[in-house]
C-alpha cells in the first residue's frame, strides 16, 4: 500500500483512479481477513460506489483525495451499523460523526469498520463476539487496543490510515504493538460528535498512520472546533513545519519514578536508553526529572470506571451481555460511589498539575510507549524484568496518565530490532500536536524512529 501522500500525488498527475486505489484496498482486505480479522464490516460496495462518483464527478482534490480508510466501529458512520465490537449494540445512525463528514469532505473513502476490543474497555481487542484481532507482525500475538483492528489494518498494509479512539491508550497502544505510529489529541482537540463514549473527559479521536506524514494529514483534516461537542475546544490548530535540521534547544524531560517503576521488559528498557542518548546526540536537552506526584494510582481505575458505568448503567441493569472482562470492569464501576468519583477527580487535578509544572520548564516528556511489545493471545500475563505481570497494566502504565492530564501525544517504532521494536512515546504541552509532529518527523529524518516498512 502507498502512503496516502503517494496516492493523493499519483491522483493528481492521473497516474492513477480512485476505483483502482480503494478496489486495490479491498481486495487486500478481504484476502486478509480471515487471517488478521481486522474488519467488523468491509464496505465494498458503497467504498466502490464512492470512488466511482469521486472519479466521474473531478471532485477528487481535496487533502485526502482517493485516499482509502478505516473506521473503528463505534465511530457513527450513516447508512452503517456502529456495533461498538458488543453482542447487542448495532444502531445504525442517520448522521456521521463530525470526524466522518470531515474525513470524507477532503476525499476519504472508507473501506472498513475496525474490529476493537468490546465497547473500547480494554487493551487486547480479543473480542468475544467477533473474535480476536490478529498482530499482522505475528498472529499469535493480539493487535493491542481498543483501536486493535485500526491498527492492523495500517501495519498490514490494507490503509496507510485508520481512525481509532483513546481513553488510556487506544491508539497508543495498538499502534506501537504494531510497529505504526498513533497520535493521542489533546482532551478537546477533535470533536467527539457521533463517537460512542467510554469515559467522556478522557475520549479522544486519533489517527493511525503508516509514516508521519499521513498521520499529519489526517489529524489536521479532523482537528478544529465542532460546537455541537460540549468537550471541544475553541482553539486553532498550527499546522506541523516538517523535519528540522537537529533538536538544538529543545529541552527534553525523562520523568522518574514513573519510569523506573515501570514494568518493563529488558528490550523496552534497552531501546529506550539508546533513544535517550540519540535525542542528546542531535542536540537536545535530555534531563531526568525527579517527580514522585506523577504516577498511577487506583484513582485512575475509579475515574474511568465510574464515567463508564454511567454511560452503561441502564443496559447493565436490563442484564444485556458483555463479555467477561467487560462486565467485570463495569460491575465494579457499578459499586462506586460519589466520594469514589470525586476523590479521582482530586488526585486528577494534582497529575494535570504536575503536568504543568514539567512543562514550565521542558518542551517535551519522553517515555517508552509500552512497557512489552506483545502480548500472547490468550494469555492474561507478559513477562517483564521484574516477572510476569497482568497484561493490561504494562500495556497502558506509560499511556494512562496522559489521558488524565489531557496533554497531546504520539507514539512510533524505534530503529531497534524487533517485529515491532520497542515504540517511544513523546507528550506535549496541551495544544501542540504540530510540535509532536515536527519532532516525529525530525527523529525519522535522524534514524531514531522508522517508517515501517510495508
């Protein structure tokens, strides 16, 4: 698969259809499907019917043109069913969400609906209704999640985008699993409208890409104010420079104990170290910073489980079915009172911050994006240093906590080896994606992080 900057480029030297580029998306997807089970839905007729009417009508100029693209599914689509990856939710909505009309207004063409981990709790997308997604990388292992399918469907090479969602990680995590790149928005930067809720003042939207360039693209195709979303924000966004020559003056933060606690396997810890010294090597300040307030706490399950037995109270109660682990993440959610929900507000506050005082004096936090870089299907356990530790805390103990504090990241493969290699996580001030962006783009430019190959 081309980038989606090649194709938009071959489009308009009429080197190529939109018909030839979504027909060549589709026939991928579907030979994969079995295999990687990436798609709740793969759209056929109606992504071939789109690109006909883009090709017949000249229409075909926008930043996205001809472009194909999957969608998580439970991101509201018209005409489509958004199951959410549940066994009972399949309303079809009458309305895109805002991200889809924006999306397709510069030339998109959706081709799938992404498979995801049910309702977006979790971080396996091992989904008990319509099955597990597969790690195109090694098919034993799970895609990661929530945002599993939009993820494998970029590293297999079925879209050079994907839209995924993050509440903890959901597009961190399946991206670096995968060896792509995701980016988490700032809380307020891409409207939530037509998105289906897990837990609302962590939700974003956030693109999955194969270079930095189309993540770029995408994430400034959805950016921007939508007023009919309480949570979006009135700010413009600045669009990304490109690659620099070097990172001279730009002062970097290593935040301990958050990482030294970290559990993290050996190749993590070793990857990350090297990245360390190449960001110092191309002139930035790297300085490890003590900070014992910014790190997990129960707190964190409690705020994200309360906003999603809310969301879900009505349908728990009727005893509609969720899967095992779901339910078990929402009947705790159920029993937690108002004390519980405004004491993790209280301990939020203090991690916003704590943010806010790192960023008084550096311009970026680095962090491994994961603490392991698979996780076995199946298994409930990965092994770190300190021994085996339950799967989801080594998935999300480095993406968690920017969803608290609200900050932009983004995360992309190391040039280490490994398939993936170990990812690295960079976090911004609020409203600088652009920043992440350039600085992404820069360390590929340097060999510090590498387009996959596909």
């Amino acid at each position: 698969m081309l980038t989606a900057s090649q194709i938009v480029a071959q489009l308009r030297r009429g080197e190529r259809t939109v018909r030839d580029t979504v027909h060549g998306s589709l026939i991928t997807a579907e030979a994969q499907q079995e295999r990687l089970n990436t798609a709740t839905l793969i759209d056929t007729d109606r992504a071939l019917e789109r690109a006909d009417q883009l090709d017949e009508s000249g229409d075909a100029t926008g930043p996205l043109a001809g472009v194909p693209l999957a969608l998580k599914d439970l991101i509201d689509q018209v005409g489509r069913p958004t199951t959410c990856g549940s066994s009972f939710h399949a309303a079809v909505p009458n309305q895109s969400a805002t991200v889809v009309e924006r999306l397709e207004a510069a030339g998109a063409v959706i081709v799938s609906r992404t498979n995801l981990h049910e309702f977006a709790y979790g971080f396996s997308s091992e989904n008990p209704w319509f099955g597990p997604v597969h790690n195109p990388l090694d098919t034993d292992t799970s895609a990661g999640g929530s945002s599993g399918g939009s993820a494998a469907a970029v590293a297999a090479g079925q879209v050079p985008i994907a839209i995924g969602t993050d509440t903890g990680g959901s597009v961190r995590v399946p991206a670096a699993l995968c060896g792509v790149y995701g980016l988490k928005v700032t809380h307020g930067r891409i409207p939530l409208t037509g998105v289906f809720p897990l837990a609302p003042s962590l939700d974003s939207v956030g693109p999955i890409a194969s270079t930095v360039g189309d993540l770029s693209l995408a994430y400034q195709v959805m950016a921007g104010h939508d007023p009919s979303d309480p949570w979006s924000a009135q700010r413009p966004a600045t669009s990304p420079a490109g690659a620099r020559p070097d990172l001279n003056g730009v002062r970097i933060a290593v935040p301990v104990p958050w990482i030294d606690d970290a559990p993290t396997s050996e190749e993590v810890a070793s990857a990350f170290a090297e990245a360390v010294s190449q960001l110092a090597s191309l002139g930035a300040s790297v300085e490890t910073v003590t900070d014992a307030g910014i790190s997990l706490s129960r707190h964190l399950v409690n705020l994200s489980g309360a906003e999603a037995a809310s969301v879900h109270r009505t349908w728990f109660e009727e005893g509609r079915e969720y899967g095992p682990d779901v339910h078990e993440r929402l009947d705790y959610g159920m029993g937690l009172g108002s004390d519980d929900y405004v004491a993790a507000h209280a301990w939020r506050a203090g991690i916003q911050h704590h943010f806010e005082q790192l960023f008084a004096s550096h311009d970026l936090v680095i962090t491994p994006a994961t603490g392991v870089t698979s996780k076995r299907i199946g298994d409930d356990s990965v092994p770190t240093i300190g021994g085996d530790v339950f799967y989801r805390k080594a998935l999300s103990y480095f993406t968690a906590l920017v969803n608290v504090a609200g900050n932009p990241a983004i995360v992309g493969p190391l040039a280490a080896e490994g398939s993936p290699p170990p990812a690295l996580q960079i976090i911004a001030p609020e409203w600088s994606e652009h920043r992440l962006l350039d600085v992404a783009a820069t360390l590929v430019e340097h060999g510090v992080m590498r387009d996959p190959q596909i």
